[in-house]
C-alpha cells in the first residue's frame, strides 16, 4: 500500500465489499462453513420451536402457533443471508497487517497489523471439528480489535496460525 | 506471564524476612521475600465495615436492634480481620532480575510474576485509615484483565515511595544500570523524586465550583423539596425511613461530591525522566506515575454547563485501567480535572510532545448524515494531523479525543444498514485503553481512504518509536515544557472546534 490511495480516484464506484480491489487480494473461507452455521441455526430453532410447541399443548392460543410461523419465516430469512454472508466472509495477509472483512447487515472491516499481536487463539467446536473446520482468532491489547476468521481447513488454519505468530514475533511491539 | 513455578521459592518459610538472602537463592540477585505491613490486616478489617453494615442494609438494623445489629458487624469484622491476618501471613513479595513477584493466596496459592517492563503506571493510594496509621497501598498497573492486578496493601509510605522507585528504575526502557544496588530495604529512600518539576496545580475552588455546575448539583434542591413534601404529607419520620432516603439521595449526590474529594488539590508534576506525576485525594490520597509512553489517548471534554466559565476537563487513557464502562468512578484517569483552555493546551502539549490542541482541524461527514444526526452534524468531525488521529463529536458535551498513532492497536471500519443506503461508514481507531478513536459516518471511499492512512501512519509511527524512544527520555528534560507557538490571532477560548476551516485528509 503505498500514499497514493489517500484520495480515491472515483468516489462513486466503491464497493463496499472491495477496498482497494487492485492491492488486496482477500481469501474466502470454506464453504462447508454454511453447513455449519445452518446447522446450527436449525438447532437453535427446534429447541425454540420444540419450547413454543410446549406452550402451545399448555395454552392452546395462537399466539403460541403466530410465534412458530415467526421462528421459521426468520429461520429461512436468516438462512439466506447466512449464504451470502459466509461468501462475503474474508480475510487478507498483507505485508504488515491481517485484513478481515465479514457481515452483510452491519459490514465490518478490521485492520490488524502483525506487530499489535498479543495472541492467537484457534478453536474449533465439535460441529466445526465434524466439518474439518477451525477458527482462527488474532487477540491485540485491544478489546474493540475484532479479528477473527472462521471456516478455515485445519491445515490452512494452522499456516495462519504459524505465520501470524512468526510475524508477529518478527515486527513485535507490543504497546 | 501469571504464574511462574518457583520450587526453590523459600515459601513455607515463616520468617523469611530473617534469611541470609544468599543462602538459599539460585539466583544472586534474587533477594528476601518480603512482607506486607503488619498493621495491614486491621486496615482491611476496618475497611470491611462499612461494606458490611451496607450488606445488611438499613432495615435488619430496624429489625433486630442496634445491640445486636452492632453484635453481627463486629463479629464478621473480626472475621475479615482473621482472615487477611491468614492471608497477610502468606502473602509477600520480591524483585528478580526485571520481575516482581507476588505471593498470595489463601487456598489457591498464587506466585505471580509480573515483567517490570509491561509496566504501565503505578500509583500509590492512600485511603483515610491509612493515612492516619501512615502507610500507603501501591498498585501497579499492566495490561490485562480488568482490574488491578498488583495491589500491594499496605506498606509503610517509605517502604512505597522507596519500591515504586525501584520498580519504576528497572522498568526504565534503557536496560538499567547494573542493576540498582538491590537496595537494603532500611534504606531510607527520599519520599518525593528528587528533580521533580511541578507543571501544574489545580484551584480547589474551581473544583468545587465545576461540581456545582453539574445536573445532579441542580437537582439537588428539586430532591430535598420533594422528599421534604413527601415527609410532611405522609406524617412518617420513623428512622428508617429517613435512613434510607438520605442513602438513595447520597447515591445520587456521591458522584459530584466524590469528583470534588478525588481531584482536591490536583498537582501535575514532571520528574526528570520525563515521566508524569499526578497527584490528588483530599480523603484518598493518590498520587500516580505514569511513563509519558505509556498514555494511549487523551479526551477533552467541555460539559454544556461549564461553557460560560470556558472550563474543559482532560482526560487520559492508560492500558490495564477499567474502562470508562465498567461503572465505577474509579478509574484514575484525569489529566485535568478543571482548567481554561490555555492550560489544557500548554498540558495537552507536554504529554504528546506537538499536539497543538488549537491546531486539530477536522472535517465534518458528509451532509447527508444528517438523516442520523439531525443535529449534531456540525459538531461531528475527524482529521489527521502529522502525530494524532482527532475525533470530536457531541452537541451539547463536546468532545474531543486525540489517539497518537504510535498507539494504535488496530483500525476498523464499520457500516450498519442505514448508513448502507447513505453510503456511509464509521472508522474506529482502536487502543489498548478501551476508548477507540472514532471517526463517525464518512462518505465510505473517504472512510476506506481513512483506513488505510491510519493503518499506514501507525505503522510508520511505529517504526519510527522503536528508534527515538532511548533519545525522548534523555530529552524530554527540558525542552517540552515550554509553551505551544502561539497562534497568529487568538480565536474565542471556548472552542477551537468544528468551526475551522476542514482540512483535506
């Protein structure tokens, strides 16, 4: 990245998904990720459902039954955002810093340089472990930082971890 | 970093204090644990009286009488009081090489090892007991979790004054002098640094006058008359009742009264390695140390009612204090607690050595956020300058934050759904000290722009930091003190804000 792109050629044309699309080249994360998370979203939603059902045999009124249409129509609704917002998941390893870009309703973008790196951390939870899946996570001294790559194949996730431990013990500054 | 095993440790040792320190050290530097003062576990006793007469609340002492209710808190008094004596006989503590080590622990013995020099400020307090038994607790602040993790409670204010200055010597950056004389510890040690440089001290009067210009000061007479008419309507004057009411209006009124009793006689002072010594407490005397390199962001702050009096208040950021969020006035962060214009700036200039706090020029966001902020768009802003990131934001508390770049931790950029149909984005500049710098709603290639110069500047910031932090200490001595160049015409004091002509970025 050079002082060039201070001002931006043509304001009008930005993407908000592409920052500086010539100097970046971001990464996707698996996507046996959108398995995952629906998974996981159908598991939240039966157990909601399975409690709205509980009160419905209870208290026979619609109410119970108008909630179970809610808890499904905002299931498949978030569903859908899910699959595009797990594409629109990324991240990039610039020379200095780990770009992360993710969300679709609220977007977000963070800038970590490599030096600021207080700890990794990757987890993985037994869904993702049964998807050969992990999370990579860069801690700085920061709370706010937010950096955190998830859907990563373990043998990707733990290049990630090893470069990003060996660069940051390579520029560290610590505070 | 937490817990080191130290086997050879003389920890079962009941005296340890009386050991030939060379004796039994693997290490030659290594000296005698040593023990908090004998008189703290009565301090912390008395100390839990209070707390405990709040948990039993103003109503069981209705119900079961003064006798017994004096009976029950003197009981769990001395019970805290045989506890801390446990705890005070296993706690101790000793400097290794460039660590402190502390241990403690009742059940879960602790053996901590803090690196000196992770060291962000120390500060020894003061609380009214122990300023009348003359010891003092020293706390020491490093990074992570999100309270104290030092406090040394108590030790003699010598004993203090003498161990934050070692510790403050070893922290040092420039890797200490053959390891300063580890110093018997009878050596008397001066209480105050010698070569220390006062900057600045704070009229009581204008503390005491700026906590009466606050809202809960105003609605002080509104609470006392409605209570009074409450009383007098309903005929009940039974102790309790007027117990408890003048609790809650306390919890009401403690926050002003407690400002006032915190930033009594406020001093700012210099030593001679550059490092900030704050000092003020009337009740609770504190006074802290804080490495100029270790302050990640200072906030200026002109409340609504002290405009006529042209007043801002200054605060700054260190990593390891609690953040501003978690409640609690605790967080001993004031640069200024009152003072015009003119002082903050000449402050302001002395810790980040070229910030020109009328020299911060911001550009407001697009007008078109004014669908978010109908009507403080105007007072919105963020700008770059050659050392800080500024953010300014607030109709009718302004605000006004400066993050040094050398600070940042990381940058982000952040665009809800609305300000997606504005093109929009909000650039946060993170630090280690809690508050993030923040650029609000910008026109999103300006916020992307914006990104990339904070990511850039911090990473040159940085760079060059590494390089010029030996050379700072050797010449902060004198040549930061002096006042910031003088503006060509004086603008109105009372804001050098969003009024000035925007800046490109």
């Amino acid at each position: 990245m050079t002082e060039s792109s201070v001002s931006p050629p043509d304001a009008h044309r930005v993407d908000p998904l592409e920052p500086w699309p010539d100097a970046v080249e971001w990464r996707p994360v698996s996507p046996k990720l959108i398995t995952v998370e629906l998974i996981n979203r159908a598991i939240w939603v039966a157990l909601l459902l399975a409690g709205l059902f509980v009160g419905w045999m209870y208290n026979d009124h619609e109410l119970w039954l108008a909630g179970m249409g809610a808890v499904v129509l905002f299931a498949i609704w978030r569903s859908f955002i899910t699959v595009r917002a797990v594409r629109a998941w990324g991240y990039a390893e610039r020379d200095n810093d780990l770009l992360v870009r993710h969300g679709l309703v609220i977007r977000r973008l963070s800038i970590v340089p490599y030096a600021r790196m207080q700890y990794v951390d990757v987890t993985a939870g037994p869904l993702e472990r049964a998807f050969q899946l992990a999370t990579v996570q860069l801690h700085t001294a920061s709370a706010a930082s937010d950096a955190k790559v998830p859907g990563l194949p373990p043998e990707e996730a733990s290049r990630l971890r090893d470069r990003l431990t060996a660069l940051g013990e390579d520029r560290a500054e610590g505070l | 970093m937490t817990s080191t095993d130290a086997p050879a440790q003389p920890e079962e040792q009941p005296e340890p204090a009386a050991e030939p320190p060379a004796a039994l050290s693997p290490v030659p530097t290594e000296e005698p644990r040593r023990r908090l003062h004998p008189m703290s576990p009565l301090l912390h006793g008395a100390k839990s009286i209070a707390v405990i007469v709040a948990a039993l609340s103003w109503q069981t002492l209705s119900q079961v009488g003064v006798g017994r209710f004096a009976l029950v808190v003197l009981v769990l008094a001395v019970g805290v009081v045989i506890l801390s004596l446990i705890s005070w006989l296993n706690t101790g503590y000793h400097i290794v090489g460039r660590e402190l080590r502390i241990q403690d622990g009742l059940l879960w013995r602790r053996n901590r090892a803090i690196p000196l020099e992770r060291l962000q400020s120390v500060e020894l307090r003061r609380p009214l007991l122990a300023q009348l038994t003359g010891l003092a607790e020293l706390r020491l602040e490093v990074v992570g979790g999100g309270k104290t993790e030092a406090p040394l409670a108590y030790l003699t204010v010598r004993d203090a004054a003498a161990l934050r200055e070692r510790l403050l010597a070893l922290a040092g950056r420039t890797p200490a002098q053959p390891a300063p004389a580890p110093a018997d510890p009878a050596a008397p040690a001066p209480a105050a640094p010698t070569g220390e440089r006062p900057m600045l001290q704070v009229n009581n009067q204008d503390v005491l006058v700026s906590q009466l210009l606050t809202p809960q000061a105003f609605f002080l007479p509104i609470g006392v008359a409605f209570v009074v008419v409450q009383f007098v309507l309903q005929g009940s004057w039974g102790f309790v009742g007027i117990a408890s009411t003048v609790t809650a209006m306390a919890g009401v009124l403690m926050q002003p009264v407690r400002r006032v009793l915190q930033d009594w006689n406020f001093r700012l002072a210099r030593d001679t390695d550059g490092r900030l010594l704050v000092r003020f407490g009337l009740v609770e005397t504190r006074s802290q140390v804080v490495p100029l390199h270790r302050v990640q962001t200072v906030t200026a702050t002109w409340p609504l009612l002290w405009r006529p009096k042209q007043w801002l208040h200054l605060r700054l950021d260190i990593a390891g204090y609690p953040g501003p969020q978690s409640g609690t006035d605790k967080g001993s962060d004031r640069l200024l607690p009152v003072g015009d214009f003119w002082t903050a700036r000449a402050l302001v200039w002395d810790v980040l050595p070229g910030v020109d706090l009328m020299a911060l020029p911001t550009t407001p966001p697009p007008a078109r956020a004014r669908w978010l902020h109908p009507f403080a768009l105007r007072r919105i802003g963020a700008g770059l300058t050659d050392q800080v990131f500024v953010s300014r934001w607030g109709l009718l508390t302004r605000q006004l934050s400066v993050v040094p770049y050398a600070r940042l931790q990381s940058v982000r950029v952040v665009q809800g759904p609305i300000q997606r149909r504005l093109g929009l984005a909000t650039v946060y500049a993170d630090t280690a000290g809690g508050r993030s710098g923040t650029a609000h709603d910008r026109d999103l290639a300006e916020a992307w722009a914006l990104a990339e110069q904070l990511a850039t500047r911090a990473r040159r910031a940085r760079e060059e930091h590494s390089g010029r932090d030996v050379v700072a200490a050797a010449v902060t001595d004198d040549t930061t003190w002096q006042r910031p160049p003088a503006p060509a015409d004086q603008p109105s004091a009372d804001q050098p804000s969003a009024d000035q002509p925007p800046a490109q970025p």
